[in-house]
C-alpha cells in the first residue's frame, strides 16, 4: 500500500459524487496500485482542502462519460471509502497538527511538497507523510458526507500494457503517439 495525493482545481465535488478521478494522460495515474490510499486535494485562489481518506478500489481504467463539466479526463481511477463517510480538511490544519505535536518541520515539508507540486496530478508521498496527513484527517476531518454511488454507464476498459499496445498500433507504427503514453507502458511493464 502506497500514499498519493490526487489534485484538481475545481472539481472535488464531481469526484466525490462519482468517488471516480480522472486525467487526460495515462502515466498520471499508472503507477497507483489497488488499495493505494489517495487524499484528493483541491486548490484555487481561495482554498485548499483536502478530501478523503479514499482506498482505490479500481485502477486506471478508461471511461468517456462526462462526468467533469466540459472537460475529458477520461484515464480513471475509482474510489471507495476507508470510514464511513469522507472527510474534509484544511491545508492549514496540517500545520495545527504541526504545532500540536511539536512536529512543524514534517507538516512544514508536507505543506512545501504539496504547494511546489500542486500542478501535478498525482504526487507521491512516503509512508511516513501519508500516515501524517491521515493522522490529521482523524483529529481534524469534518464530515463531508458518504459520497454518491453515482454509476458509470459507458464502456469502461482497463488501461494496460495491452490497452496502450493496442491504442498505439505498436504491431503497425512501431512507436508510440505519445510520451505519456511510452511511460505508462514501461510502468505496466515492471
């Protein structure tokens, strides 16, 4: 089991409706594992909350249904819960649990990791950052409901070495379309 931190600057809401996160590129998300624990953080000029603890219980699969208002984020993961509802909190409160454990320089350097990536989509973090992030989730999570069992009801196909093998036509063009692509079909090869 490995930690990540998955970002979006608005759509927090869509991915806790359909507990499902999304990208437009493969290698985003083809290193997370089923069982992973992910924190989906969401920023904009005025927050930056965190949600979660979510446990993927799908790995990178591909999906068209829009689900994200005007946007193809179709390289997916699914969600499931790791309690009984899905929490919320604040950037800041990593820094609380900092002063309150007389551990500011590991929130410190969580906060740092998370403000010089936030571009990324997905950002690894260490067993020992992840678990500090969970520790705050319980001493400072508010509720922020069950989230929704909304159903995908398009295809969905499972995004793997074949998948990409397959997408690129490597039998015929023998190179690939894209470098994210390249990437996730040396990940899925390991």
């Amino acid at each position: 089991m490995r930690y990540y931190i998955i970002t979006t600057t608005k759509f927090a809401d869509q991915c806790v409706e359909y507990l499902t996160y999304g990208t437009t590129q493969s290698n985003w998300l083809a290193n997370i594992n089923l069982g992973d624990i992910v924190f989906l953080s969401q920023f904009n000029y005025s927050s930056q909350n965190f949600f979660g603890p979510f446990r993927v219980i799908k790995t990178i699969f591909y999906n068209k249904d829009v689900i994200y208002p005007l946007q193809k984020y179709f390289y997916r993961i699914k969600l499931g819960l790791t309690k009984k509802d899905i929490k919320r909190i604040d950037e800041t409160d990593l820094y609380l649990n900092g002063v309150q454990m007389e551990d500011v320089s590991d929130y410190a350097k969580i906060i740092n990791l998370i403000q010089q990536n936030k571009h990324l989509h997905c950002i690894s973090l260490t067993d020992h950052e992840g678990e500090l992030i969970a520790d705050v989730f319980l001493k400072f999570g508010t509720s922020y409901g069950k989230g929704q069992t909304s159903k995908l009801i398009g295809e969905t196909v499972d995004v793997n070495r074949q998948y990409i093998w397959k997408k690129n036509r490597l039998d015929k063009t023998h190179k690939f379309s894209s470098e994210s692509d390249l990437e996730s079909y040396l990940v899925f090869f390991t």
